[in-house]
C-alpha cells in the first residue's frame, strides 16, 4: 500500500485514522473532556470543531453528514439535542487542549482536550445589554402609564362639578 503523501498520519492507513477520529470525536462528545496524546488532540481538534458547527445548523443534512463521521445515533443525538444550543452564541473555538504530564509507561506527551461550554464574554456583554435594554423600555412603560393615568383623573374631576350643578338644578 503507498504512503500517504497529504498531512501527518497517526500510523496505519487513512482509513484508519478516520475511524481513529471518529471513536475520539464520540468520546469526546459523550464525555465532554478526553485524555489523549498531543498528536490524536491536535488533529482532533479541527475535526470535532467542523462536526459541532454542522450540529449548530440542526438541519436533517446536517444530522446525516455527522452521522456519517461518527456512525453512533446516541451520541450525534446528545449532540444536536443537547451540545449544539449550548454553542448558539459561540463563533468558534469550541475545544481547548491543555497540556498533561508525559505518559508514565513510554513518556508521550499527554494532552486534554475538552469542550467549551462557558459562555463567551462578548455573549455575557450582549445579554447585559439586553438587560439593560428591557429595564430601561419597563421604566418607560411606568412613566408612560403614569401619563396617561394623570389626564383621566382631571377629565373626571371636570365631569364630577358638572354632574354636581345638574343635582342642584333639580
């Protein structure tokens, strides 16, 4: 069989290391966080990125596509179900790797790769805002209220004399 040419290989065929990822990218959606070395998390990381923007489209093709990279209906289902909304307000930059000790039995650099579920500071501003919006717009419903309230009270006090001098007529 030839040697791949293209991009770094985690040994064996291409064929392999796509069900490699697959197993990496399920574990790392069912779990949330993995250990692994840092080779499999630097290539995991792209990958697992693209299936989590697909799961944020939420389309029936969308759902299909992902399925074919991880062939696992119970973890493509948390992932459009549960994972995807909580990356609604999120751009990108789903993972984060953190470095580990070296594996204790043939010293390989260790990493974590785990996903993000934190709320970016930018959609924790934009929520503020939005507070910040509707209390503003709920005083001015008060004061516009309190407005309207004030002249219907003086029509009634014009009414109240008028209805008082038909009385002392009768």
């Amino acid at each position: 069989m030839p040697t791949p040419k293209k991009g770094a290989r985690l040994g064996g065929s291409a064929k392999q290391q796509a069900h490699l990822l697959s197993n990496l990218a399920a574990s790392l959606f069912e779990h949330g966080a993995i250990k692994t070395t840092d080779a499999k998390a630097k290539i995991l990381r792209p990958y697992a990125e693209k299936i989590i923007t697909k799961a944020k489209g939420g389309t029936l093709a969308d759902r299909r596509a992902v399925l074919k990279l991880i062939p696992h209906k119970d973890v493509v289902a948390h992932l459009f179900d549960d994972l995807a909304p909580q990356f609604e307000n999120r751009a990108g930059g789903y993972t984060r790797t953190v470095k580990l000790d070296n594996r204790s039995g043939d010293n390989a650099p260790m990493s974590q790769i785990s996903l993000v579920l934190e709320e970016t500071v930018s959609a924790e501003a934009s929520r503020a805002t939005r507070a910040a919006a509707s209390k503003k717009a709920e005083e001015e419903a008060v004061e516009e209220t309190a407005v309207e309230e004030a002249p219907v009270e003086e029509t009634a006090a014009e009414e109240a004399p008028a209805e008082e001098a038909k009385e002392e007529e009768k």
